[in-house]
C-alpha cells in the first residue's frame, strides 16, 4: 500500500513547520501538537509508516499511521517565522 503523493507532500510540509499541526484521521478523530518525526518505514503495527507527535495538550505522544490520515493542518504559529 502506498500513500497519496498530496499527503505525502502534507507530512513533508507538517514535519518542516515549526509550530502545532491538526491531524485529522480518517475515522474522524484529530490531534493537535508538534509533529517531530515521520517514516514511511513499515513496522507491525504501521505496515504503511506513521508520524510521530507531541500532542500539545499534555505533551504525551501520540503515532499516528499513514492509512489513518485524511489531511494535516497546520494550525498554530511556526515559530521559526515568529521573529521574522
């Protein structure tokens, strides 16, 4: 299985800004925090890859598999640009 080339270039561009993301999931669910890493690496329990996100409500964890990913919204302040 593979992913859709625009939610690739949505993880690409969620994992390069500097600021809190919504991931909405397919199942209508949603997460919102600082995503820090991505793989399309298969494992186990992500056969497609996953990101990997501090949620920003507690700070706890969260991985989140490709196939479990309608769209990504960057939906904070980058702060890399806050100074700018």
């Amino acid at each position: 299985m593979t992913i859709a080339p625009e939610l690739a270039a949505a993880i690409e561009a969620a994992f390069d800004f500097r600021g809190d993301v919504t991931v909405y999931r397919a199942d209508g669910t949603s997460e919102v925090g600082y995503l820090y890493n991505r793989t399309t690496r298969p494992t186990q329990e992500f056969p497609v890859g996953h990101v990997e996100m501090f949620r920003a409500a507690d700070g706890s964890r969260a991985a989140i598999g490709y196939d479990q990913i309608a769209r990504i919204e960057h939906t904070g302040q980058d702060h890399a640009q806050a100074g700018a």
